[in-house]
C-alpha cells in the first residue's frame, strides 16, 4: 500500500513503567486493526509512546486516527488509579 498521508501520535507519561504498560496495552493491536487503506506502527523510548498512522486517503487516515485514539484513551484509563 502507497500511504502518501500519515501522523504521529505521541504521548509522554510520567513513567517508563506507565509508557510500557500502555506500550503493551495497545501493541497486539497493531497486526489485527490494519487494513487495506491504514496501516499503523507502534514505539516506545522511555516516558514516550509513539504511534504512526498512514493511509492511503484522508478519509481512512481519520478513521484510523480515530481508532488509535480510541485504543490508547482505553489504555490509558485502564491505569488510571494504578501504581
């Protein structure tokens, strides 16, 4: 797939340990979502989660977007509380 249209998603937390935990929230994610139209990569350096989301048009590259978001803010609240 030629993705000409991408974004990076990018988050720090305040720990590795938060970072790594959302890391490995969202990581078995990635071959199942991609698409014919969407593809997504997923990294981690220290305090700081990145996702990259490319498409193929702007239509798929909002869905997908949408998606990531999505799966991350679930993540996210799934620690909300923990030490």
């Amino acid at each position: 797939m030629t993705a000409p249209n991408q974004t990076r998603l990018t988050a720090e937390y305040s720990s590795a340990d938060r970072a790594r935990a959302i890391e490995q929230s969202i990581r078995p994610e990635i071959n199942d979502i991609e698409g014919d139209r969407t593809t997504a990569r997923l990294s981690r350096d220290g305090q700081r989660v990145e996702l990259t989301v490319a498409a193929s048009d702007l239509v798929a590259l909002r869905a997908g977007i949408n998606t990531w978001l999505t799966l991350r803010g679930v993540a996210e609240n799934a620690l909300v509380g923990r030490k």
